[in-house]
C-alpha cells in the first residue's frame, strides 16, 4: 500500500508535516473532525421550517439551500449539470441531467445550515478525488499519476446524514419498498448531525461495490437509494460509479447482512486504485474505524 513518509506533506492537503499533523502516535492517520455544533450561547427559538428545530437552538432566517452539497455538485458537473439518479420525480432508475440549482428547498435555519458548512466542503473534497481518480485513469498521459488524499471519515458519514435528512423533509427521498412519504428528522439523527451524541459501533458507513450490470458511463450518475427495514426509513445509498455508499442509522445489527450487501465493508480505511504503473489512494480516518481494511480496485 502507501508508504507515507513522516516528514511529507500530510496528505489531508493542510500543508504541514504528517508528523506534525494527522499521524496519531499508534500509526493512524486521521484528520481533525468538523466541528458541527451551532457556537453557544443558544438561542432556545425551533423554527418551524429547519429540520433541526426540535434542538431548539434556531435563527429567525431559512435560505434556500442545496439539499445535496452545491460543492459536490460541482465537483460531479460538467458544464453545469449533474446526472442523478433514484429521486421521486425522476423516472423508475433512470438518471436525470439537472442544472445544479435545481436541486435545493428550504429545510433549515441560516445558524443550523452555517453549523454543516464546513461538511459540504469536506464532501465536496471527497467526491472530487474520486473523479479525479476517474478521470486520470480514462486518460494515457495521466493513467500513471500516484497520489495520495486523506479524509475524515466521520465528516463523510455526517455530511451524508445531513443529505439524508433534506431529502426526508423536502420529500426528494427516493421511494422504496415502503411509502414513507415526508417526515420528522428523528432527535437521535439530529444529535449525530450536530455532534452531541456519537454513533453506535454498528451504524454509520458501509462501502459496497456498485451492483452488478452497473453501465460504466461518464460522467457516472450520483444516485440515491433508501435503506429500509421493517416500513423505517434507517438510511440512504449513494452510488457513484463504482462505489455505493450506505449509511446505516438505524438498521439493527442482525439485519445488516440481509439489507446490504454481505461484502459491505464498515468504516473502510482506504479506497485504493492500483495499475500498472501509478497508484492513487483515498485514505479514510476514523476515531473508532470499523473491522474491514478497505477497497482495493485493480485499473486495467
Ligand atoms: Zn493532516
Ligand atoms: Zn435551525
């Protein structure tokens, strides 16, 4: 895998030493979370329109806001538009060009949405080296690049409830097998979000690859799909070319096997892009990682 020299640049793109930054004394690499939490004191006011409201902790002013991140969107657009699949108003698993400001509502305050900012920009990071990746390996001059990123993993696990939860409350959540229709943002989510509670060892982020009979096209459709169990809303999968992620908030642990794929892989540490001559590498840090390694994809 990656030999990451002590005295580098530290691959999370801050611009000091590794040693010096992300490199824990036990050999991990894991970036800084961001800090989500609205800066005291609160402000004891909900309103009405913020999925967040039931903290209590709200300003008097709602934006219109992208309910998936404006910057992964554009990391994913070309000229504009993104191609996404599985939301209600588009089509049985077609995917759909959109110009990116279409996809936005009114679902929180200015003081929750400035509180996420900081997990758009990460996602937007994220979302970015994988098409980078894409990219570079569809081209001969830079098919032999190596590099290496680092990400916060619990930063991604959150900015994906955070889309999850304007899908729900602005009724963008793709159907399933059940009809749930719009609803509340249950209070526990809505501590993870905010970072007042921490997420249980069995939630949180599962890598799978994408299902079979994915049609490799560029540029790949950003699709999204519930996870369900029992009639409840426990999660959403966005795929993105070769990779589904799923973020499971809610699944009880005996059902994790049946409702996501058995080679799911929890918290992965790394989605790893090996060819012949380079190797490309997006390091994944977590506080508490799951038991699986990571995702190594050999490019022809
Ligand atoms: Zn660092
Ligand atoms: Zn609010």
């Amino acid at each position: 895998m990656f030999q990451i020299d002590r005295h580098t640049p530290c691959p999370c793109g801050s611009g000091r030493r590794v040693d010096c930054c992300c490199l824990r004394p036990d050999g991990q690499f894991v970036p800084a979370g961001c800090r989500t939490s609205p800066r005291p004191p609160k402000t004891g006011y909900s309103h009405p329109r913020c999925f967040a409201s039931a903290l209590r902790d709200c300003s008097s002013e709602v934006s219109r806001e992208h309910y998936i991140s404006a910057s992964v969107l554009r990391q994913l657009a070309v000229d504009g538009r993104v191609l996404i699949g599985g939301l209600p108003w588009v089509r049985g698993g077609e995917a759909l060009e959109l110009p990116i400001g279409a996809l936005t509502a009114r679902v929180l305050c200015a003081r929750h949405n400035s509180a996420l900012a900081p997990l758009d920009d990460r996602a937007g990071g994220f979302f970015g080296a994988i098409k980078r990746e894409d990219l570079e390996s569809a081209d001969p001059a830079t098919r032999g690049t190596s590099w290496v990123v680092l990400f916060n993993g619990h930063d991604i696990e959150r900015w994906m409830l955070k889309v999850l939860c304007g899908l729900m409350v602005s009724g963008n959540m793709p159907p399933g097998k059940a009809h749930l229709g719009r609803q509340a943002v249950p209070g526990r989510w809505l501590r993870m979000l905010f970072g007042s509670l921490s997420v249980p060892s069995h939630w949180g982020l599962y890598l799978q690859r994408a299902e079979v009979g994915y049609v490799c096209q560029s540029p790949h459709p950003f699709c999204f799909k519930p996870l369900e169990h029992d009639g409840r809303l426990c999660g959403a999968v966005i795929a993105l070319g070769a990779f589904a992620f799923a973020l499971n908030v809610g699944l009880p642990r005996e059902a994790i096997g049946r409702e996501l794929s058995p080679q799911a892989l929890h918290r992965p540490k790394h989605l790893v892009f090996a060819g012949r001559s380079g190797a490309r590498g997006i390091l994944v840090g977590w506080d508490r990682p799951g038991a699986d390694k990571g995702l190594t994809l050999t490019r022809l």
